[in-house]
C-alpha cells in the first residue's frame, strides 16, 4: 500500500454521512463527506500549494478537512505531496491564509447577495423580509445579541453565522450589520454552505 493510501485508511460504506453531491475524502484523516465541509488544494505550477475554494483551478484536487490543525497535519505529515504522488510546496502560514480566503470569500457572497438585490439588512428591514416570507436564510454576526436574534423570528427558516457584525458591515459599506435576509436561490445555498465552513474553521481554531 502506498504512504498516501495510508493516510487514508478505507470508511465503510454504512459510516459515510448522507448528501445529495458527491463526497470528498481528507488526505490526512481519511475522513469522507461532503465537499462543503473540506477545502481543495492544487499544486501550481511551481508545485506550491495553493488552496481553491471555488473548487475551479486546474489540476488534481487533494481535499483535507476545514479546519486549522488538519491543514498542519497535512503539511507537517508531507500529505500533499504523497497524495499528488509528486514534491509539494507548503507555504509555511497556509492555515492562516485558508482561515483568511474563507472570510473574504464569505464577504464576497453576502456582497453579491446585496448587490443582486436578494438581501435585506439591519433589523427592521430583516423582520420584514421574514413577514412577507422573502427569507429563505437568515445571516446573523457571530457576535450579536442572542436576545436581539430571538426578537426578530423566523422560527424555520434556515439561520447562517460565521461572520463578524464588523466583517458583515463591509458586505453593506456600513460599519457593522448584524442581520440580514437572503431571499431563496442558488445566492443564498453558495452563502449557506460559504458561511457554514467559515463557521466551523474558525471554531476548530478555537479549540485547538
């Protein structure tokens, strides 16, 4: 068996998680679920790393789990060059730089949201939107008020965190925003799964 299979000891079939899309294995854990839970990296053409969000770059894809220590795992283990069974470049702050392309990526999407008119920010204008049923996922800052997110409703309709009142403010050109409406489509399912995997990187980090 190969050092890059080894890394990647088989799941059994029952263990795998359910999804609608195909699933996508860690190169460090062996771990296999759905692609919004991982992050992809490529190898440039100079066979440094280089991570691909948007999952569209050229080359053979090698997955590791969102998060800070299995991305040091994966360099520290040389895993990206024994998966792409070739010599790989690590930049020395790749997680620092994968934890910073999910949030601009993350602003990116809200902003494209605002800007196709799909999204209603602050409070009243959210609560509206939630009344008039034009929510189909609802973005709250990660560091807003628990009790102010009751008051506005939407008991069922989807709810999104990961970034801050500061970060979300930039996708509005205000100084902070804590809540917005993103009506139904595929703008609001690219935030949902956006925003999810910046959710749960940043938490990893925090534990770690």
């Amino acid at each position: 068996m190969s050092e890059a299979l080894a890394l990647a000891p088989e799941i059994p079939a029952d263990d795998l998680p359910e999804t609608d899309g195909p699933l996508r294995r860690c190169i460090v854990s062996g771990r296999t679920g759905p692609r919004a839970s991982f992050v992809r990296f490529v190898l440039g053409p100079d066979s440094t790393v280089v991570p691909d969000l948007a999952g569209k770059l050229p080359g053979r894809g090698l997955w590791v789990s969102a998060d800070a220590g299995s991305i040091r795992r994966a360099a520290d283990k040389n895993a990206f060059a024994k998966a792409a069974r070739a010599s790989a470049k690590v930049p020395a702050d790749l997680p620092e730089r994968v934890g910073q392309l999910l949030t601009r990526r993350a602003i990116e999407t809200l902003a494209l949201c605002r800007r196709a008119g799909q999204a209603a920010q602050g409070f009243e204008k959210t609560k509206e939107a939630i009344a008039k049923g034009r929510c189909g996922l609802l973005v709250a800052a990660s560091d807003g008020s628990p009790a102010e997110r009751a008051r506005i409703g939407g008991a069922g309709i989807p709810v999104a965190s990961g970034l801050t009142a500061v970060e979300m403010g930039e996708a509005f050109g205000r100084e902070h925003a804590v809540h917005a409406a993103i009506a139904s489509g595929n703008l609001a399912e690219r935030l949902r799964e956006d925003l999810a995997r910046l959710a749960a990187y940043r938490a990893a980090g925090s534990n770690a």
